[in-house]
C-alpha cells in the first residue's frame, strides 16, 4: 500500500485509487487507513471480496472507466511495475 499510495499523486489526473477494506470493524479500519493512507480514497465494502473473488490481501486490480478489469495481481508492486501498469491502464483511456 505505502509504494500505491507513493505513486498516486502522479496519476491524480488520470486514475482514481481506492483502497477496499474488509474484515474488520469501521473504527479499526479508519485508524489503519489514516495511518497508511493519505493519497488512496477507501472505504469498507466485504462485498466486493466476493465480487472480485478476492480471498486475501493485499490484491490489485486496474479497471478501465469502462469498468472492463484489465489487470490484477496479488501481492505487493514495485514502483516501476506499478508505474508501468498505469501507464498501460491510462493509455487504455485515451
């Protein structure tokens, strides 16, 4: 999260971020987020585990503004990988 939340500000024109939680009370929640966040916009949705088939974390997904899911990984991202994934995900966009 910290190398996602880094990255951000560079693509604030292009991408939005959003951390989905889940697995925990809205009080602890908010205290990590506020903790680890600070470019990322979040929120506590266990739904959209089961939407995405997410069955741990952390996991990645790009979704276009057509909401078509163009990547995901599971795991942590370097900066350059990440930086080239929404490189690719942004061009998609043009």
């Amino acid at each position: 999260m910290p190398v996602i939340d880094a990255v951000a500000p560079d693509y604030a024109d292009s991408v939005r971020f959003i951390a989905v939680a889940g697995q925990s009370d809205i009080g602890s929640t908010r205290a990590k987020a506020d903790e680890l966040l600070s470019n990322v916009d979040w929120g506590l949705d266990e739904s959209i585990w089961d939407l995405y088939g997410v069955r741990g974390q952390p996991v990645s997904f790009l979704i276009t503004a057509n909401d078509v899911i163009v990547g995901n990984w599971f795991g942590a991202a370097g900066e350059e990988a990440l930086r080239e994934a929404l490189d690719e995900l942004v061009a998609l966009d043009a």
